[in-house]
C-alpha cells in the first residue's frame, strides 16, 4: 500500500468519513434540528422586483427622504403644472421648508396665495420629502452697497435731483 492510502485511512480512523461529506452531513442534521426554519412558501420568501429591492435598501439606509426631496424637486412641473412651472424654479428644502424662486414678485404673490394647496399637494404625494411649509422668492433685487464695507444711510439715492 502507498504512503498516501495509509496516511487517508489513518485520518479516515480518527475522523470518521471524508471531510467533504461530513460537512454536507452536518448541515443536513442542523436543518433537521430546527436551526434553519424556512421553508418555501413562507410569507416574505417571494423574490422581489428591483424597484422593491432597491425601495427597501433605501428605507434601511435612511435614504428615503433625501430621495424624495430630489424627487419632489426634479417633478416641479408635475406637482404645479406647466405653467407655473415655466414662472418658478424650486431652490431647496432646508429644515422642512421648500423655497422657490419666482420670475417676479407678482408670481411669489400668486404662489403665496396657492400655498396652503400646494403644500397639501406635496405632502400627500412625497410624505417623505418632509416639507412642512413653502417660502416663494421674488427676483433679487439689486443692490447698491459696493465693497466689503457700507455707511449707514440712504445711499445713492440722496444725490438725486
């Protein structure tokens, strides 16, 4: 007999069966114990689509707000129509409030106005999106200081005529 076929009976007598084997045997008796207790039609074995894949690994991770937000963001012209859309562009949403900047001041009014059912809008279609109120901006207006620093005053407007 060769070194090699005594040297495996030799393991095979301390051991018991191949190591391949014994591991298979092992996790069969596990599984036979009870440790591994699903079985194929339980409730939540169903495969899931990748938008439900990836809507759960977004819920674990806490990505859920800040992808509705984008989302909300990204579907302005959906959420208050074309024309609307075309007249306000929304900023940002910074500790629950949506900012949105208008082309003028009559179109902020306008927005002021409409607030209370857009902010109902929004909160029923993006819940997590965490808007809780809106702030419409007119145009920036311009500005006369010059510089790092001003003077107390009127300004250029004390020349005039």
């Amino acid at each position: 007999m060769s070194e090699s076929a005594e040297f495996y009976r030799h393991l095979k007598q301390l051991f018991g069966a191949d190591p391949g084997r014994g591991q298979r045997n092992a996790r069969r008796e596990s599984a036979r114990q009870g440790r591994n207790t699903s079985q194929p039609f339980e409730p939540g074995r169903e495969p899931l689509g990748l938008s439900g894949a990836i809507a759960s690994l977004a819920d674990e991770l806490g990505w859920s707000s800040p992808l509705a937000k984008s989302e909300l963001l990204a579907a302005w012209a959906e959420v208050v129509g074309e024309e609307t859309a075309k007249h306000s562009d929304p900023a940002g949403i910074e500790g629950g409030v949506l900012t949105v900047r208008c082309d003028s001041t009559s179109w902020a009014t306008q927005l002021r106005l409409m607030r209370g059912e857009l902010l109902l809008h929004i909160q029923k279609r993006y819940p997590d999106a965490a808007v809780e109120s809106m702030r419409f901006v007119g145009p920036d207006v311009p500005s006369w200081k010059r510089g790092p620093r001003s003077i107390p005053g009127r300004g250029p407007r004390d020349t005039y005529g």
